[in-house]
C-alpha cells in the first residue's frame, strides 16, 4: 500500500495529467475523423487472427467500434485530468493501455498493420515507436493505479456532470465529423496540398534490397552501388537478392491511389498536374448516391463544360454499374476512372465529394460542388 503522504499525491497528479493529456490529444485526432479510424480497425480485422478464428465477421462493427474507442479514449483522458471517478477511470486505463500495449508489440513483431493509427493522419509512428510509447505510458500508469486512493473523496454527482459532458462532446464531435469532412484535415489529400513533385530536373531513383543468408539481415541501396557490392566475392556469397523499388519524383503522395482506365492504365501522373485545371467527382460507393448527389454531379458537369474544364469522376464501381447507373440519372459526357473504395474515402468522405486540383496541388474540395470557392 502507499504511503498517503504530500509527494506521492504530487507525483499522482503529475502523472494523471500527463497521461491524460495524451488520451485526449489521442481521442481528439482520431475523432477529427472517425472514418479513418474505421479504416484501420477493419485492417486490424482483416490481418489478425487466432488460429483459424479471424475478425473479418466483424466488419460491419467497425465504424461503431471507432465511435466507442474515440469516446472510450476521450472519457479517460478526462477524468484523469479532472481528478473525476478515480477508481473506475485508474482501472480503465489499467485495461485500455494492457491492451495497447500488447496489441502493438504483436503489431511490432508481426508487422501484419504498418501503422496502428494511434494518433490517426495527424502523427505517424513505427510500429516500435509506438510500443515504446505505450511503454513509457505503462509507467505513470501503473503509479496511477497504486496510488488511485490517495486524498480520495467521493463526488458522484460533480463526477457524473464531468462524465456525461465529456462523452456527450465527443460524441457530437465525432458524429459530425462522420457527416461532414474533418474539422481539421490531416489526410495527405488537404486543401493546398501538392500531391506530387514536379521538378523537372528530378529523376526516378532505382533501390535494391538483400538480404544476408546467414544472418537474415537485411539492406537496401541505391542500384548504382550494387557493383561496388558485387566485386567483393565474401559480399556475394553471403547475400542475395530479396527486392527493388524504384523511387519517382513523380509519385503521388497518396499510398495506394490510383486512377485507372478501362484498359487497366493508371492516368494518375499524367492527370494531376493538369496545368488548365480539373475537377474530380469522387464516388466511392455508386450504389449509396442519393438524388441530391446526383444534381450535384449534373449542375458540376454543366458548370465543367460551359467553361472548358476537364472533368473526371473517380469511382469503385464496375464498368457496367457505372455505364448503367449514367444511362439511369440522365448523365452523359462524363469521363470515369476507377480506383480503391477506402482510397476514394481518404481524399474525400463525402459520396459524392467535388474537388479541384491543378498543378497537382488541391485547390479547393467540397461535399457539394456549389461549396467549392472557384471560378472554372
């Protein structure tokens, strides 16, 4: 038991606060955009399993599962900082940080999920980084627990009032946030973004990865040393070849995008940069448009023609489907391309969304096209 003295009730308060403030800062960014967070428990259903048991059953969850953990997150960073429901909210860390702690260091061994999204789009960690944070947290955490009786007082009702403030906040916040496109955004495809580099006196740089025989060791270079590498014999020997990538500086910033043709060609590079301007109409699920996106799309479609603008709609859906859903809503002269569903989501969560790039930089995105704030 310890002790009930001045310096140990200090050091609970310091590490209260600390923890705390990470909780929320935690709980803030991911409730910015609760879609994101979505995405990745889907990915951790899809790439985890226990034995023959998987997650993929739970899916349909995952979006009510984000909400909870947002606001899960955001409770317990609040009754630390405010001192409220000391046992309960002592031992719901206890559980959540267990939890974290060892999920990431499985993340961090397997490397099943690259990124566990911790701190969603807004701060990006290695899967060891993220486990030695969790580490470091364990620490205050553990001190919290023990001393959770220190100069205890019971306060149901000002520690009710706390609790159903702090969750209903969150709860608005995130809900909002699922209806309209994050307050703040920390997506790679932000207004003002350049998404991808245009200097023309770069050129793609070409990387080899071997790996050691006898040690499993790994390394990677750039392709022009590899015959420096190679005119040592030992060097030979002991590694061989395990991968390449090539490094364009005209890459979109945007891991997984694309913008396929019917004949499988990705048009991305040579469509971004469009020096005269382009509106992308983003679909994600064709199936899910309702009427009011629709004369969205038709009023962008005029406005685009009348004034010369290209126009592309970016869409998950089959050939047929789209072919089909056009003839259905009366929409001719609409050019489409194809991509991901979740890289679709990712640029924009409104179905459809509206945005305008030129010189592959976003200009300018919106739910709806009249939101947008550009003369075409």
């Amino acid at each position: 038991m310890v002790k009930d003295t001045r310096l140990n009730y200090t050091l609970n308060v310091i590490a209260r606060w600390f923890v705390g403030l990470v909780f929320l800062f935690s709980a803030f960014v991911k409730g910015v955009d609760p879609m994101g967070t979505t995405f990745k428990i889907q990915e951790y259903m899809t790439a985890w399993s226990i034995g023959s048991l998987t997650f993929e059953w739970a899916l349909p969850l995952a979006g009510v599962l984000s909400v909870a953990l947002i606001c899960a997150e955001f409770l317990v960073g609040v009754m630390l900082v405010t001192n409220s429901y000391r046992q309960l909210s002592a031992w719901l860390l206890a559980l959540m940080m267990l939890f974290f702690t060892v999920t990431t260091l499985i993340d961090a061994i397997t490397n099943k999920v690259t990124d566990c999204g911790c701190f969603g789009d807004a701060v990006k960690l290695t899967n060891w980084q993220t486990f030695w944070k969790n580490v470091v947290l364990d620490v205050p955490t553990v001190w919290i627990v023990l001393t959770r009786n220190l100069h205890y007082r019971r306060r149901f009702e000002r520690d009710g009032i706390i609790f159903l403030i702090g969750l209903s906040a969150m709860l608005i916040f995130s809900i909002y946030n699922i209806t309209h496109e994050p307050v703040i955004d920390f997506r790679a495809w932000k207004i003002g973004n350049k998404m991808m580099d245009l200097e023309a006196d770069q050129s793609p740089k070409s990387y080899l990865t071997y790996r050691n025989t006898a040690t499993g060791e790994t390394i990677e270079f750039e392709s022009a040393k590899l015959m420096e590498y190679m005119q040592d014999p030992a060097w030979v020997e002991q590694w061989e070849w395990e991968a390449s990538r090539v490094e364009s500086p005209y890459d979109i910033k945007a891991p997984g995008f694309s913008m396929m043709d019917m004949e499988g060609e990705d048009r991305a590079a040579d469509l971004l940069p469009a020096e005269d301007g382009m509106l992308i109409v983003t679909v994600h699920h064709l199936d899910k448009v309702k009427e009011k996106g629709v004369r969205e799309i038709r009023f962008a479609l005029r406005q685009a023609e009348d004034s010369g603008t290209r126009i592309v709609m970016l869409t998950s859906a089959l050939p047929e489907e789209v072919q089909a859903w056009m003839a259905d809503n009366e929409i001719s002269g609409l050019d489409y391309l194809f991509a991901d569903a979740t890289a679709i989501e990712t640029m924009m969560r409104g179905n459809p969304g509206f945005m305008y790039v030129k010189d592959a930089t976003v200009i300018d995105k919106g739910r709806k096209f009249s939101d947008l704030k550009i003369d075409l």
